[in-house]
C-alpha cells in the first residue's frame, strides 16, 4: 500500500477542483490527511466488484457539498476510482470523471502517426514520425 | 499525398489517403501549408512585426485587432480562468506568447481547409498534435522517457489528439499560479472534436500538474492519458486505446 497512498492523493487532488474547491493555505494538506487516513473495507461493501481491495476515503467537505472518493485495488495497484458521494449540482454531477490506474509501459506497434511533444527539428529527425513520413 | 514541411519551427505532415487526392489535392495542402506559414507571420510572438508582438507593445488596440487574434486570445482566457490561472499567455515578466493556443486552433483550421476541399481520409500530424478524419487512424503517444516507444496506441476515425510534456523542451511549461515550471506531469495527452480543444486542454492541464488530470478529465467530450511525476498512468474509461495488436518492448 506504501506505493499507492501517493496516487490516492493524486487521484482526490485532481477530481476535487471539479468542484472548485478553493483550499486555503493548508488546502493541500487536509486533502492528503482525508487520503492517507482512508478507512478500508471489505470488497463486499459495494457492487459486484470482480476481484480487489475496495478502499474508502475520508468524506472532504467542499464548498459545493461533501466528496467522497473509493479506490479499488488489486494488489498495491490502483484499478479504479469512484466517486461515493458528490455535490448534488448539476454543472458538477454530469461532470465526474472516472480514472483508471495503469503501468506505464513502453511497447512497439505499428501505427498511422505519433503524437508527443516533438517541437524541435532535431528531436524530430531520431522521432518515429520521422520514420514513418521517410516511408511514405 | 503525403507531405512534410517545416513551419511554425515545427515538422508538420500531412497524409491525404482519398483515391485521386494526388491530381486533385495539390493546389489544397498548398493552401493547408500556406495557412500555416501566414498564421506563423501573424502571431509569433518571436516575429517583431507580429499582429501579437505589435498588440503586446501596446500598437495596436484591442478593438483593431484581427477576428482570429481575438478569437485566440478569448480562448486564452477561457483556459486561464477555468484552470485558476495555472494556464496563463501574460506570465509577469514575459511577453504575450499564446503559443500553446495558437497552434492547436490553427491546425484544426488547416484540417477544416482540406475537408472544405474535399478531402476525407487524412491525418495531418504538426509536431505531435494530430488531426485525423475518416479514420480508423492508429495513433501512437510517445513515451516520456523513451523516445524511440510508445506508451499506448489509441484509435482515431474523426478527432484529434495531443501531447504535452516536458521531455523535450525541458521545463517550458510555466505554473501561472506560482511563476515555476510545471513539474507535476510526465506527459499529458488530451482526446477531442476538435484539436483546437484538445491542445489548449492538454497544455493547461499539464500546466496546473497532477490535479490537472481530474480537470482535463472532467471536460465533456475529453477523454485523458496522463503520466505523472512517478510513471504512473492514469487514464479516462472512455479512451481510446486501440486493440492490441502491438509486441511489447
């Protein structure tokens, strides 16, 4: 769990400004003590969930309403991340995003175009889109 | 037709895959580059005589600026106040530089000038923001540490997509809201209609750094592949990643 209590903190500090909760000074650091004092539960707890860890985090009162964000886990990964309670307010209801954890990898394929931050020549000329417009 | 010219600083390609497009289409990517260069001649800000550098000097008044100028930098201010002023073309001690929103809305332009033409099936790539029509396009994301991989693979029929990081340029994106460099994110890649959106989002949110994942992702019509400062990914339900038919490296 050591490795993902930081995403956790990720995960909450990212939805909590679609709420636009404005935190004072120790705006930030209240967010992480709700993360990082999350009461587990069994997996049972909600829906059907196939397999994994279902972790709750401490309900953050915003100026919208209280936010209440789950993360399941398989293993110390993070799968999933919910929202359990939001402000009743339509702007912000229609607007919950639900983030999906994965490793980063790095993998071959064949492709169409690339996209990434390639701004500069020289970087383009060692670019696989360099390769791919020297083919044609 | 496949073509690739340097402008704005940047390699721009442009593969056009309708059937006669060759005989036809000349005379349409020529105004698709042409574009391009007279958008680099009006608002770079590098460019003295710039409509933008002009403005910023204070020789030009608002109300005599050019509709496109205004649109931009409307957009602009669209994004510094939806990300809290993480996003932000007049940083203090700096020049106007709406780069970031410039570029994007004028891509999508260009596309909007080769479907005007006729053209259906393309993909326009300029420096890594990508334009595509009557796909499916399989367009791969550049990995943030290694140049010569990808982080995923996503499948594009209509739409566009871009990346923003900092493993080129190093730390160019700057935090309006503390003056600092960005630091937050490895690469921020944006989904939308339009490239327009896709780049403005993709840039301010990885301005405003790992909250900018749950910003980005909350848009309507956005669908997000962050990378944050430990490689870690985090992605949007709705992205989309194309089916694998990739050898992992």
């Amino acid at each position: 769990m050591k490795r993902a209590i930081p995403v956790v903190v990720l995960s909450i500090a990212g939805l909590v400004p679609v709420w636009r909760y404005e935190p004072s000074a120790g705006g930030t650091t209240s967010t992480t003590e709700s993360a990082s004092t999350p009461s587990a539960s069994a997996s049972s707890g909600s829906s059907g969930t196939t397999s994994g860890t279902v972790v709750k985090g401490t309900t953050i009162t915003t100026d919208k309403g209280p936010v209440q964000v789950q993360v399941i886990f398989s293993g110390d990964k993070i799968t999933a991340v919910k929202m359990l309670q939001q402000p009743n307010h339509p702007q912000t209801t229609a607007a919950v995003p639900k983030l999906i954890a994965e490793t980063l990898k790095a993998q071959s394929a064949d492709i169409d175009t690339v996209s990434g931050a390639t701004i500069t020549s020289d970087a383009y000329k060692e670019s696989l889109q360099a390769a791919i417009d020297a083919k044609g | 037709m496949h073509r690739v010219e340097h402008v704005m600083g940047f390699p721009v390609s442009l593969r056009v895959d309708d059937e006669g497009f060759d005989e036809t289409g000349a005379s349409a990517a020529d105004a698709v580059f042409a574009w391009l260069r007279e958008v680099d001649v009006r608002f770079s800000p590098f460019k003295a005589d710039s409509e933008v550098s002009r403005y910023d000097r204070g020789e030009l008044e608002l109300a005599e600026l050019s509709d496109e100028l205004t649109e931009v930098l409307d957009l602009c201010e669209h994004y510094r106040a939806a990300t809290g002023g993480a996003f932000d073309v007049r940083l203090p001690g700096r020049g106007l530089d709406p780069c970031a929103v410039v570029k994007g809305w004028s891509v999508q332009r260009a596309a909007d000038l080769l479907r005007a033409a006729g053209a259906r099936r393309f993909v326009l790539n300029a420096g890594g923001d990508v334009a595509a029509s009557g796909g499916p396009w399989r367009v791969g994301v550049r990995h943030p540490v290694h140049a010569d991989k990808l982080c995923t693979v996503l499948e594009l029929t209509d739409g566009a997509v871009a990346t923003s990081a900092r493993y080129e340029r190093g730390d160019h994106i700057i935090d309006g809201r503390t003056g600092r460099p960005a630091t937050g994110l490895l690469s921020m890649t944006v989904v939308a209609a339009s490239l327009t959106e896709a780049d403005s989002v993709a840039t301010a949110a990885f301005a405003m750094g790992a909250e900018g994942i749950g910003w980005a992702a909350s848009l309507p019509g956005c669908e997000v592949f962050a990378v944050d400062g430990g490689g870690q990914v985090l992605r949007t339900e709705g992205f989309p990643v194309a089916e694998e038919s990739s050898t992992a490296a």
